[in-house]
C-alpha cells in the first residue's frame, strides 16, 4: 500500500486531518475506522429514509384531481357540519 498521501485525491478538507491521523496509535486508528463507519451507516439511513418519504409523496400526495376549487370544498365541509357549535367537554 502506497503511504504518499499525494498518491490519493484527498480533497483540502481531509488534508489537515490526515497530519493529524497518521500520527495516531494502531488503536486509535481501529477506534477512529469504527467511529467513521458507524456514521456512514447512519448516512445511509438517513439517505435511505429521505427516499422512503419522497416515494411516498409522489406515491400518495399530489394535487387534487377533482372540479371543485378549494373553496367549494371548504364550504360543502362547512355546509354539512351537524353543528356549528364548540365541541364541550
């Protein structure tokens, strides 16, 4: 394995870092692998969840499909109501 960290396309973010990390113990490494997959795991998720809900927008949501206009709608709720009094507990 190549140890010139010139050999990688390593973005200006992680360079700093790098100095820092090579100089940590074998432990420290294997901890600091553990930490970063564990978030890249939890990326994923998230990843995968924000595609859950985006398929189930396009899936179940959208505009109404109807010939009555938002207004005709909220006043046939209006008109039917039994009551037009507070609900009392």
């Amino acid at each position: 394995m190549n140890n010139n960290i010139n050999a990688y396309n390593v973005s200006n973010n992680v360079l700093p870092l790098w100095n820092e990390i090579r100089n940590l113990g074998h432990k420290d490494k294997i901890e600091l692998i553990t930490l970063l997959s564990v978030s890249l795991s939890d990326d994923v998720r998230k990843g995968e969840q924000h595609n859950n809900t985006q398929e189930f927008i396009a899936r179940c949501g959208g505009a109404w499909k109807g010939d009555m206009t938002a207004e005709q709608i909220i006043n046939e709720i209006n008109n039917k109501k039994s009551s037009t009094d507070p609900v009392k507990f």
